[in-house]
C-alpha cells in the first residue's frame, strides 16, 4: 500500500509539474490538497529535488523573468509574490539582483507606460495619477514613478 500510495503521489507531482513549474511550497501544498500523507509528500519532494524537478532558486529567476517581461512586474511585485510562493529570502533577492542588474527599473517603467499610452500624451492630473497607480500595483517604487512621469511630461512639451 505504502509503494502504492507514493506512486500516485509521484505521479500527481508529475502531473503538477508538467502543467506548470511550481514551488516546493507550492506543490507540498497541492499534494496536501489531495489528503497524501506528511511522510508520503516528504518523499516525493526529496526525490524531485534529487531528480532535479524541483530547484526553488531555478524556478525563482524563471517565473521573475517571465512576469517582469510579460507582465511589467516591478521588484517590490516580484518580491511580494516570490515571497507568497514560498521562496527563501535569500533566492529572493538574488533573483532580483539578477534581473535589475540587466536592466534599469526606471527604464522598465518607462517602456511599459510609453507602450500602454502608444503616443498618447499623460493627460491632465488625474490621469496622472492614474498611471502612478498603475506602476504602483505594478511594483515600481514612488520615487522611480515620479521620475519616470516628470521624463514623460518633459518629453510631451
């Protein structure tokens, strides 16, 4: 029953995985979702980190990378939903020193809202901060929100 059980455990990780690259956090709670016993699931997790399935730090810069590009995700975002996937602070901050070492946060902002407008102009005040609320819930910092809307009006007169 033991050998049994884990296979299906493993086979329900295999599954997860394939739909999507998930966390250790993340895929622990999903196989707790379907009543797999805590020694069945410490299992399957030990043996997809042996197998090199399940590497947090890889699956961290991936899933980072692919919201920052295709979703213009700012650090303080990426931080906060690494984090809520069970990410280690560490892995955390080093994704993010990856990431905005390559690129400029401020030149980021910059191209996400110059390719929202698409030659629009700001707009009055309001509009204005409607777009600092944009890149806010986006997770850029006030401070390079402001830049970045001071170069726009700037470049607009």
């Amino acid at each position: 029953m033991g050998e049994d059980l884990l296979r299906k455990a493993l086979d329900f990780a295999y599954r997860q995985l394939a739909r999507n690259p998930r966390s250790r956090i993340e895929l622990e709670r999903r196989l707790r979702e379907k009543n797999f016993p805590d020694p069945i699931i410490r299992q399957v997790i030990q043996r997809l980190e042996e197998y090199g399935y399940l590497d947090d730090q890889a699956f961290a810069l991936q899933w980072a990378k692919d919201r920052l590009t295709r979703r213009g995700w700012g650090p303080s975002r990426l931080r906060i939903e690494l984090k809520r996937k069970g990410i280690a602070k560490e892995w955390i901050e080093e994704t993010l020193r990856e990431l905005f070492e390559e690129r400029d946060e401020e030149t980021l902002a910059f191209d996400l809202i110059t390719h929202r407008l698409k030659g629009r102009g700001l707009g009055d005040v309001r509009e204005q901060r409607r777009w600092f609320s944009y890149l806010l819930r986006r997770g850029y910092s006030p401070d390079v929100i402001q830049t970045v809307l001071r170069r726009m009006k700037k470049n607009e007169g």
